[in-house]
C-alpha cells in the first residue's frame, strides 16, 4: 500500500525546482490532494502515458519523465548494441515543457549509450511516426497529450516500425519502469556531451523535405478546383508547417492561416480546449472563413494527428464528423482506385468497434473487406504490419471515428496532415462539380441508409472517480438487459473476457486483444458500446443507428441515448 504522506514528504525534501517545490508547500494542508498526486505513478498505457502537468509521481514533470525514459532506456538495451546503436527519434508538440521533457529524455536515453534523433521544433506525431521509419531507428518518442487541454502532456513511445507500441512491449517498458527503486537517482547526461559522443543529432529542413515528398504521392486528381478557398488553423500546435507547405505544394492557390492560432503556445490563449472536434475550437476559423468566402475550413489539434472538418453552408459553416468525414474518403478513395483501375482483388479497409458501419457498407459495394480493431490506431497500425507479411490483404485505408484517418502507411499513426491535403483535394473535385462535402454525404446516405452516430463522455476525476467507473462498468457485465429502448439485445460482446452473448444464451470467442469494453448489438443492428478512456478520466458512451430516412435515424438515435445518459 503506497504511503502518500511518505512520499510526499520525500519530495518535499528534495531539491526540486522551484515551481514544483512551490505547489508542494501549497498543498501541504490538504491530504485529498496530496492523495490526488501520489496515489499511484501516471499510468503508463499500451501507446505511453499521459497526465495534469504539476508535482507528484501521478503527475507529469521531469522526473516521471526520467522514469518512462528509463525505463525505455532498459528495454532498449535489454534488445542489445543494435538496437542502441539504431537510436530513437524524438519529436514534440507545442504544449508547456514538451522542449524540455524531449531534452530530459534525450538525456536519459544517452546515459546508457543510446542515440537519439531530435527534432528542433515542434513537429506533428505522425512525421515522428514517419521519421522513425526513414531513419530505420528502434523506437520513437513523441511528447505530446495530443487534444488535452493545456494543463495536461504525455509520453508516447512508438516501436521499429513506426506505430505505437502494442501491449507486449508496452509491458515490456512497464516491467524497467517497476524496477526502478529510487526516481531520483536516474542518470542523465547533458546534451552538450551527448553532441560530442555523436549520441545525439538534431532533425530540421532535411526530414521536413522527405516527409513531404511522401505527402505529395497522396495527390490522384488534377481535375479539381485550385482556385476554391480554404482556411487552416493549427489550434497553436505543430501542424503548421507540414499542412501549410502540403498544400501550396498540392498547388492550391487560396490558402488562409488563422493568424491568431499560428502562434505555438502551450496556453492555448484562443480555445478552452484544442480539440478540432469541438464547434468551439472552429470559432475563429469560422471568423476568418467568411471573411475571405472560405468553402472549406480545416483545423489540426496540438500534434497534428486529428483534423476536423468545416463546410460552408449558406451563410455558415457546419462541422463534419469523424464518422462522416472517414465515409466520404473512403468513398472518394475506393472510386478513385476503382475508376483507374488499381482497386486490388483483396483490399482491405479497417475501422474500430466504435466506428459508424456505414464505412462498412461503402467498403462491401467495391468488394472491399472490412476488418474491425480495438479503439486506439495501434491496433489499424498492428493489423497493416500483419497484411504486409502475410500479403492476406492490401490495404486501402483506415480510421476511427475520433477524426483519426490513415491513407498511405509511410506512417504508421493517424496522420491529420495526410487527410488535410486529401479533404482538400476532395472538396475540390466536389467544387469543379458544383457541389460542397455535404452534398456528397446525402448522395451517400440515399445511397446506403441514413446513419447518425453520437458519443457522450462522463467525466470521473480522481481516484474516487475511477473507482465510480470500474462500480458502473461491473454492474452492466452483471445484469446483461434483454432489450434497449424497446429493441431486443441480439448479440452482447464483452472485450474483457473476450465473449460474445447471444439472444439465446449462446457464447462465441471474440478473437481480439482483451480490452475493458461493452458493446450491445440490437435487432435492428443499432448498437451502443461502453469503454473507458485510455488516455482521459472519462468513460464514453458510443451510440449508432440508422434508418431509411433522417428523421428515423435521429429518433432512434434520441431513445438510445435516454437509456444511458
């Protein structure tokens, strides 16, 4: 059982820097929070570990820094000189202390003799995933807390092939991590030393240039309209450059930067929150938009993994989701493939279990497979490596409805820069036709049935939170419902131990890594999924249906959500 007043005062006594030897005295009469911030280490999950910035082992500062760091550190050198000599790249966003925590991991990881690769400005994960792969390096390494707000960073790490570490390794690190008995006596090296030992080099204009060669390989249409007007914001992240130059070099010819959000600022000054998800996060967009007579507006979160999508609309714009915006694109891709006669006998598209079915339904028409995978684009990503040697399947595109979307697999993680410059070409051929983004998606819901999907999140902060949720989750495994909003339950899939339920009683395996998660299926394939957050104190509601017209969808969707939330 952790002592936390031990703890907390062993911290106290050490020569901490000052802003955290200053928030320590400033809790020193209040024993919830002290438990708040040494109740546990931050949990370090299969993609890194992520948390609220401060002092504490279950915050996110130097040291537990230092600790993933070594624990990295040990597992890369338990793999041999090969594997040191390869290296790490190490790449951050725009958050506070993203520099810095780069630079201490650096140090850690030099301590043992391992290289590292770093670049020397913010720069989105997905070229971390990139780079990893060009350089041919062991692992990667990318500070971020991605769509968090400001108060929160994180710790990714990615394997040798450029994707987030799958649970093996991930368990791998935790076991160095569990091993370490005094975080305060991990050895770092000073940067300067680490130059001269040829044990770390600075990334810039060189890995920029290659990343985006690759990106223009993306481009399949000429026939579209250059001249349509688009607004990009970067939320103050690191998407800047990459989709900026992406685009000039697709040879779009009206691009506007929300001036406001181009500035890299860990405070997020213009936004609550630097989720592209949120209506909130598009205002300025949206400002600049129907300044300049934008027909499409596109935003990127702090580490340019997720984009988010406006589309004009009369006189405003309306936001696309993930779900959508991944079914036009699969769409455009497929027909695009298909029409040139380069759709392969065995494409394959895959999605998570979350994700909205109709990408399911487009993919089934062009005799595409789909796969689906566990939440997380780890698992899309595990699943390409798996094609690739076994030749089983091509694959074609992948995405989850979080606005994650992976087209060409020179990266390994959801890849927001991609998918910028391919919405845009997308938008475009739409444009030379007259029509805008929506227009596509009501061809495609005429064509496939109208699904609408939702997700609702609860917040449980804390451990008393956590325990709450594990309460909730528990109680549904227990009293499985017959029927939701009046439909019967004809299939429940339980990823924890693996099981699905039939209506009659009947179990099949789920041939899928064991994950906290529900899912109900409904007689009329409606479904709801329950899962905690890996990376939030949250647990989320996922709700789909769809109906033969809009307004059927809407109202199914509405009695769904009532049951739950």
């Amino acid at each position: 059982m952790v002592n936390v007043r031990e703890l907390y005062n062993q911290w106290k006594e050490m020569n901490l820097p000052n802003y955290l030897a200053e928030e320590l005295v400033s809790i020193a009469e209040d024993s919830s929070l002290i438990e708040d911030r040494f109740y546990q280490y931050v949990s370090f999950g299969t993609g890194g570990m992520r948390g609220v910035l401060g002092a504490g082992t279950n915050r996110m500062n130097v040291y537990t820094i230092r600790r993933v760091a070594e624990g990295l550190a040990r597992y890369i050198e338990s793999n041999g000189e090969a594997a040191k000599e390869r290296g790490v790249v190490i790449a951050y966003d725009t958050r506070h202390f993203s520099y810095e925590f780069a630079c201490e991991t650096a140090s850690v990881l030099g301590a043992h003799g391992i290289r590292s690769y770093v670049y020397k400005e913010a720069r989105p994960t997905p070229q971390l995933s990139f780079t990893v792969r060009q350089l041919h390096a062991y692992a990667g390494v990318v500070i971020t807390a991605s769509h968090n707000p400001k108060q929160y960073n994180g710790f990714k790490v990615y394997g040798v092939d450029g994707a987030q570490l799958t649970p093996q390794f991930a368990n791998d690190i935790v076991e160095h991590m569990e091993n370490i008995e005094d975080i305060f006596s991990i050895k770092v090296c000073e940067l300067e030393q680490l130059e001269q030992q040829r044990n770390l080099s600075w990334l810039g204009s060189d890995m920029d240039a290659a990343y985006l060669e690759h990106l223009l390989t993306l481009k399949a249409n000429d026939d579209i309209a250059l001249n349509m007007k688009l607004v990009y914001t970067p939320l103050h992240g690191a998407g800047l450059v990459p989709v900026s130059e992406g685009l000039q070099a697709f040879g779009f010819q009206h691009i506007h930067i929300v001036n406001e959000q181009a500035v890299q600022d860990g405070a997020f000054p213009t936004v609550s929150y630097p989720n592209p998800e949120e209506p909130a996060a598009f205002a300025l967009a949206m400002e600049l938009g129907k300044k300049v007579g934008a027909d499409l507006l596109l935003a990127t979160d702090p580490d340019a993994d997720r984009l988010g999508v406006a589309v004009k609309n009369g006189e405003g714009y309306e936001l696309l989701t993930g779900n959508q915006l991944g079914a036009l694109l699969l769409h455009y891709l497929l027909s695009t493939k298909q029409s040139k006669d380069t759709l392969p006998d065995n494409g394959v598209m895959l999605k998570t279990i979350v994700t909205s079915e109709l990408g399911a339904v487009i993919a089934k028409q062009f005799g595409v497979t789909t796969v689906n995978t566990l939440t997380g684009f780890k698992y899309i990503a595990e699943k390409i490596a798996e094609y690739e040697k076994t030749g089983t399947f091509s694959y074609l595109f992948g995405y989850e409805e979080s606005y994650g979307y992976l087209i060409e697999t020179f990266a390994r993680d959801k890849d927001a820069v991609q998918v910028a410059l391919k919405v845009a070409e997308l938008a475009a051929f739409y444009a030379k036709n007259g029509q805008t983004l929506l227009d596509g998606l009501q061809n495609l819901y005429h064509q496939y049935g109208y699904y609408k999907e939702a997700l609702v999140s609860q917040v449980f902060e804390g451990k008393h939170g956590q325990d709450e949720m594990k309460a909730i989750l528990d109680n549904l495994r227990r009293k499985v419902p017959e029927s939701i909003a009046g439909l019967a339950v004809k299939r429940f899939e339980d990823y924890l131990p693996g099981l699905t339920t039939l209506a009659d009683g009947t179990t099949e395996s789920i041939v899928l890594p064991k994950e906290n998660v529900l899912k109900y299926i409904l007689e009329d394939n409606s479904w709801v999924a329950i899962r905690p957050s890996g990376t939030e104190p949250k647990c989320k509601f996922y709700f789909g249906v769809v109906g033969e017209t809009e307004e059927e969808a809407q109202e199914k969707l509405k009695q769904l959500q009532a049951v739950f939330v």
